[in-house]
C-alpha cells in the first residue's frame, strides 16, 4: 500500500479545499473537534495533547499556521521546519484527519468556516479567552482546554539545541 497519497490527501492549503470533506463529516454527525498552532518541532506534549482532542470527537481539524504567520508570532528565526512539513507530520497521525493551514494571525475565520463541535487550546488559556469561544458557544459546541506536559514545548526544545 502507498501512505504517502492518504497522508497528503488529509491536508487542505486553503480552507475552501476542506469544504466538501467538513460536509461530508457534518451530514454524517460527525463530532468535529478543531485545535490550532504552530507545531513547529512535533514532541511528547504535541501527541498527548492531539491524541486527548482528537477523543473528545470522532474527527480531529488542526488548524496549521502557514510559515509567514509563524515568523509573525514568534519571530524571524522560526519557524525551524517548513509548513509543508509540519503538515505531512501532523497528518500521519492516525488520530488526525485534516490539516488546513492558515495565514492569519488567529485562526478565528478558519474556526467560523469548519464550524467544530468542540474547540480546544492548551490550559494556559481560559475557555473565554479562547479564539472562536463566542463562534462554538454560540451553535451550542463546547471549548475544552488540556493541560500541557511540563517541560516540552518546541521552545525549551531550541533552546536545548542551543547549549
């Protein structure tokens, strides 16, 4: 069997190229769970994270920073790999069945086109001050937060790179 087409076929570049597959998903009662980030260099608390979202549903989004939306985030030097990779990582997970890039700085159009079920970000947020809240709240979704795992981030990561 050849992966690699399945992995790419769950990637959309643009939101619209996700539009018959989030359809599909949404006249068959699918339960669509959507998170968003940079995922810059995947690690233990990106899996952890993903794997805990992707349960709370039966199909998992990520909504994926373009590379030009991460430089305005972070910086410059980041991010360290390109968003055609950090795509085709995100999407052979087995727990991951769509990836859409994004080039805003916050996801909350991408958020009002999928229309979740359930929107979730990391526990350093209050689900109120959660982009897209007031868009899931209001279709009567939920917003979960999942805590992170102490000492991973892609941060801590680079850093240690750099001692």
């Amino acid at each position: 069997m050849d992966y690699l087409p399945l992995i790419e076929k769950k990637i959309a570049y643009t939101a619209k190229e996700a539009e018959n597959t989030l359809n599909l998903w949404r006249f068959k009662d699918d339960k669509i769970v959507f998170t968003n980030g940079c995922f810059d260099i995947l690690h233990k608390g990106h899996i952890e994270y993903l794997a805990k979202a992707a349960s709370l549903g039966t199909k998992l989004v990520i909504g994926l920073n373009t590379d030009n939306s991460v430089k305005r985030l972070k910086g410059n030097s980041r991010p360290i790999n390109d968003e055609n990779a950090r795509a085709l990582l995100l999407a052979s997970l087995m727990f991951v069945d769509k990836v859409i890039l994004f080039d805003t700085d916050t996801p909350r159009d991408l958020i009002d086109f999928v229309q979740p079920d359930v929107l979730v970000k990391g526990g350093d947020y209050k689900p109120e001050d959660i982009v897209g809240y007031d868009i899931v709240k209001a279709k009567g979704g939920e917003v979960v937060t999942i805590d992170f795992i102490e000492g991973y981030s892609t941060t801590t990561t680079i850093e240690k790179m750099d001692k």
